[in-house]
C-alpha cells in the first residue's frame, strides 16, 4: 500500500445509533399554489440515502419525498437509461485480513454475531458486503508472516507433503464460515502475498522472485489451497497470481514480472488447475493503474489467456480508467478493483470524496465488476500487523476488545453495498458537472443512482428516467444512493 495523494486529518467515529436517523435530502416544489387549497400530498417515488462530509448524516434515509415530474426547470440533469447496460456486479466489500479475523475472532460471542450481521446480512441494518479478498498466507496485515509450506532452512518441499493451512486454521477460518452462515452466496477472492520462501531466489519474505524451477510446485500450492479450504466449506471464487507483483518493499511481499507471469499461467497453474477440475478464476495483475502495459502483455501471450479470468488493479498510482484501457484491448476479459486503503492521516470528507469518485463510481464506469477497500478491521493502533507491513492502515471498523466503531471506507462502501446487490447490472447514466454518478439495476428490478457531489456548495439537479424527473439536492461533498 502506499499513501494517497491529498493532505488530510484525522476523523471522529460517531455512534451507530446516527446511522439510521432522518436527515435532509431535498426536491424543489411543485406546488402552483393559489385558493388557499392544498394540494393533494405527493407519492413517494424514489427512497434516498446520504452520507454527508462533515459527519452530521451517517448512512441515513431522508425523509424528504420525491415524486417523479415533468415540470420542466434549470437544475442540472443525470438521466438514467436502463435500455444501455454494460458489466454485471460481483458485489461490493473488503480486504479481509488475518489481523481482521484475529480482532473479530477475540471479541465475545454476542458483540461478534452482532458486528457480522451488521456488515454481512441484508436485512434490517446490515450493509450487505457481498465480496471479500483474503490473503493466501500472510498479508503484511497478519501479525506474523507465514505461508502454508514453511520448511526449515535448506529443506524443500516440491509435493507439498508439508502443505497446511497454518495459522489460518486459528482465526481466519472460523470467521469466515461464520460469515458464510449469514451470506453464503459471498465472493471470496484469494491472493498471496509471497510464495515460501524456498520457492524464492532471495530466501526471503521480503521481494525476491519465484524460482522457475519452482513453478510447479507453486502451482501445486496453489491447488492445495483452494482444495483445503473447500475441504473446510469455503468455495474460492477466485484467486489473483501475484499481489502488487511490482512492490518489492513490502513484508511479506514477491517480485513477478509480466513475463514470468505468462509462463507461470500458461506453463503451470492454468494447466494444473484444469487437471484437478478446479474452476477457481485465474486473475493477473493485482497493481496499480499506471501500468495497464502489464496486463495486457501476459493477456497478449495466446497460450496463457484462455486461462485467465481477467485483471485486478488497486490505485496507489495511476488513473480509474487504466481499467477501460484493458477492457477495450480485451473485452471479452474481466475488471477487478480490488484494493485501496485509508490511513491513519486520512479525513472523512477528504477521503469520502476521493474515494468514492474513484473507487465505487470510477472502477465502475471504467468496467469493473467489484469494489474493494482495504481493510475490514484493525485496532485502535491500527494493528495487527507484520514487521515492516503498513502502520497506517485503518480498518472500516475499529475494534477495542469487544467495542467497535465505523470508520470512513464503512460508508464509502456501503453506500453501494446496502443497495446494489451481487447480479446487478451497470446502466448508462451521464455525467453531470460536478456530480460524478453511477447507476445499476438490481435482481429484482430496482434502479439505484449513486452520486457525489464533489463541489464544495450544494447542488441542485434532477434525475431523470424514461421521459420523467425527480428534483433534488446535495450538500457539498455529501454522497446519496436513490433507490426507485
């Protein structure tokens, strides 16, 4: 991970008892008046839900109704088409660590049950995450570094004979099947962070790269692991090869150029996925947005691209629309955003805007089919984490003990995971001066607008749909999904 690139401060947590309140999402009136006769009360058309920058409004259904008009006026227009879609979601979530498992893991039964509910259920208050990634092995957010295939020093093992799932048995595990009680229909990503270091020509956790004479071994490794975890109940949905495959510096953390890469699929876990009838999606990359040249050359290699799913990106540099760069060089190829942290620097409003510009709108309009933030859960110290991994990394939820708040990328999050559901749909929408948006249909036929106001002052707009129009506001830097 690295540091964004604005200047921040740090945030206050407020209750949770503020999620759920009525604040102010407001419509211009129809009212013409005269007489002294009311008119007749409005229907409800659209239902809208506002994360405000200053905190004042957390996640909160106004209260305020809006009706569908045709009276016309000069209000900027987002006009939503539901005839034009593009990608299908896989869903909205986190980066799940081990340091997250291991606090959820030791808070009490009943705090724990509560906090999983609420992040993971889709009804009453919960969020709805609907996709997760998990390290294969340590993250640099585990307290300790490992892998499942550590052997003493000048011992190797090639048939994985050795190979268990360690220390994930302890907290990861456990929390996962208890999620997967509440969504069993989550996506679950996988994605090391090295291979063991015998694999490696530098004997270290630390950069290094994988030894070719290795490759099948860690093919082999990887087919271990998704059987083990299916043996435990927990379907890989998908893995990515490499993460951040061009940041040597982390620890733990593995050097993997776009060549090797190639023949590492295309040679080894392509084919050894085929041979043991695993249907785990391969997904390369897993980098920054400044370097699209990456994954379009392993995508180039036509041996290695009927094995692989799509690409992952994170936005530690770069721009959201490397994603598009990929798409049109391979449509037929699947997007993935799958990392982006908030730190301990970081203000609410400053990272609520970015964020949700690039992360939830711009990932999207650029194709693809999640939306991840790193991490789900740290400590107060934002902690636990490995010798040399990231200080600074600040969960979406802060856990003390058995106590817990929500942090920034909680809503940043959730103002698209509480309402666009895994099977919803992009559908066009226009960007409108200083209201960045996207909209999607969901399963059942809901349409959900998410939009930013990204201007310091409130704007006034419509939304319009199949020849009507709603009329509306948002306070500067507020976030709002409509739901109709």
């Amino acid at each position: 991970m690295r540091k964004i690139h604005f200047d921040t401060k740090s945030i206050l947590i407020l209750p949770f008892f503020a999620l759920f309140g009525l604040g102010d999402c407001s419509k211009g009136s129809n009212n013409t008046g005269g007489g002294g006769t009311n008119p007749p009360p409005a229907n409800n058309d659209m239902d809208c839900w506002m994360t405000k920058a200053d905190q004042s409004v957390l996640l909160q259904k106004q209260s305020q109704t809006l009706s569908f008009t045709t009276i016309p006026n000069s209000n900027n227009i987002i006009t939503v088409d539901d005839v034009t879609s593009y990608q299908t979601v896989d869903g909205f979530g986190f980066t799940f660590t081990g340091g997250s498992a291991f606090l959820l893991n030791h808070m009490d039964a009943a705090s724990r049950a509560s906090l999983l509910n609420e992040l993971f259920g889709n009804t009453g208050n919960s969020i709805g995450i609907s996709y997760l990634r998990i390290s294969i092995g340590a993250s640099d957010l585990n307290s300790s570094v490992f892998t499942y295939d550590d052997m003493p020093a000048g011992q190797t093992d090639p048939n994985m004979t050795n190979f268990n799932l360690s220390l994930d048995t302890v907290d990861m595990v456990p929390v996962l099947k208890q999620i997967l009680t509440i969504n069993p229909n989550i996506k679950i990503l996988g994605s090391p962070w090295t291979a063991p270091v015998w694999m490696k020509d530098n004997g270290s956790s630390v950069g290094g790269s994988l030894q070719p004479a290795n490759y099948a071994a860690y093919a082999k490794y990887f087919v271990k692991y998704v059987q083990a975890m299916a043996a435990k109940g927990i379907a890989i949905d998908a893995i990515t090869v490499q993460n951040e495959p061009q940041n040597p510096g982390n620890n733990p953390s593995m050097v993997m150029t776009a060549a090797q890469q190639a023949d590492f699929i295309k040679n080894n876990l392509g084919p050894a996925f085929q041979a043991a009838s695993i249907r785990t999606k391969i997904i390369l990359w897993d980098h920054n947005c400044d370097n699209p040249t990456y994954p379009i050359t392993v995508l180039n290699d036509a041996t290695a691209r009927p094995f692989i799913d799509g690409s992952a990106f994170h936005l530690y540099a770069g721009d959201i629309s490397a994603l598009s760069t990929v798409h049109n060089a391979y449509p037929d190829k699947q997007l993935y955003f799958t990392e982006q942290w908030t730190g301990s620097t970081g203000s609410f409003d400053g990272d609520l805007n970015w964020h949700t510009k690039n992360v939830i709108i711009g990932s999207m309009r650029n194709w693809s089919r999640n939306a991840l933030e790193w991490n789900l859960c740290s400590d107060p110290f934002y902690g636990p984490h490995t010798a040399g991994g990231c200080t600074q990394c600040k969960g979406a939820v802060t856990i003390n003990a058995s106590a817990y708040s929500r942090n920034v990328s909680y809503y940043i999050i959730a103002q698209a995971s509480r309402f666009v559901p895994a099977g919803s749909v992009r559908i066009a929408s226009n960007l409108a001066t200083n209201l960045p948006n996207v909209a999607f249909k969901t399963p059942t036929g809901k349409k959900v607008l998410i939009v930013l106001n990204e201007n310091s002052s409130t704007e006034n707009f419509n939304i319009s749909d199949k020849g009507k129009w709603v009329s509306t506001s948002l306070p500067g830097g507020a976030v709002a999904t409509f739901i109709w």
